[in-house]
C-alpha cells in the first residue's frame, strides 16, 4: 500500500467541538491537539483538508451562509486548509456525497490532484470509516461520546485523540521513507 499524501478531516467532533447544527462562529472551539496536528501535517507538506455533512442546510435549520461563517472561524482558529467538501442534504436526499457515500473524499481527492488510495479520512464516526472505505481512502477513527462500539471494534485504526491519529500518519510516512514536497510525492 502506497503511503498517504494527502489528509481528510471530518469537522465536527474531529477538527472542532461538536455543536448540533452550529451556525455560531462564536461557539466554534478546537479539539484538544487540532492545532498541533495540523501543524505537524502542514510542516511535512501534507495537504489537508475537511469532509463535512452538513444536513442542518437541507433542514432548514442553518443556511450555507452560516456554514460558511462557522468554517471561516475554524480557518482562523487552525489556519488555512487546501480543499472544502460540504454536503448540504439531508439523510433521506440519498445523494452520492453524504458520508458514508464517497462522494466528498473523491472530489477532495480529485481537487487535491491525489488518488483516493493516497488520502487518509480521519472522523470520529463510522460514516467518516465507511466513506474513506468506500473512495478506496485508508481511515483512523477518533472516538468520542457519538461513537457506537461497533464502530470502534470494526474501525481498521483507532487513535484516542487527534494528535495521535496524525502521529499515526507521520509514522507511517517514516517507516515508508516518504518526503513530500508541496504537498506531492517526492
């Protein structure tokens, strides 16, 4: 298996705390270790970006105007990501993008210029695993409190926190004597 070149983040409860439908930049607070797992990807050339269901427009509950304010916060408060994918429909919208579909990991892939087979998706729920399993991405799953068991137990990695999820990636890279530059293989 070919190491990871580019690195996929679910928002919620992964990048930043999770708050149900939040259209409060106010209430946008990192998740311990963000800042310094992004630095460390970043500082190894890696480019990164976030996969994020965002069902709360289809529900009429937020407006992508909001969503847009809440992730102009997280780029303020964890810096600059290489690529966006939101889904705006609900469950029931059966649309190719809502995780656990693929459809975000490979139009991330796709704008990154990486093959999906190069992209590690990391989330704190089976639906982040299930559509990087899908897009032929590799997975490390964060628990929190939302994360069932089954989703843990069946999980191809599992890291109890976000650094250590990324800590994962980097030493893999080691181990496969990677070097990146600009964000593409050496």
């Amino acid at each position: 298996m070919t190491p990871a070149t580019a690195v996929l983040f679910d928002r919620d409860g992964t990048l930043v705390e999770d708050v149900p439908y939040n259209g409060d930049p106010d209430r946008v607070r990192p998740m311990p270790g963000a800042v310094e797992a992004l630095a460390l990807l970043r500082g190894r050339g890696l480019p990164v970006g976030v996969i994020s269901n965002q069902s709360g427009i289809a529900r009429g509950l937020l407006t992508r105007a909001q969503v847009d304010a809440v992730n102009a916060q997280v780029e303020k408060l964890l810096g600059p990501f290489d690529v966006w994918e939101i889904c705006p429909h609900g469950p029931e919208d059966d649309c190719l993008c809502r995780k656990p579909a693929p459809g975000m990991v490979e139009t991330a892939a796709a704008r990154l210029g990486v093959p999906t087979g190069r992209c590690v998706v990391i989330g704190d729920i089976g639906a982040d695993v299930e559509a990087a399993r899908r897009a032929g991405a590799r997975a490390v799953l964060v628990p929190t409190a939302a994360t069932r068991v089954e989703e843990i137990e069946t999980a191809p990695a599992v890291a109890p926190d976000l650094l250590s999820a990324v800590r994962l990636v980097v030493a893999y890279l080691d181990c496969a004597g990677q070097t990146v530059e600009a964000g593409r293989p050496a």
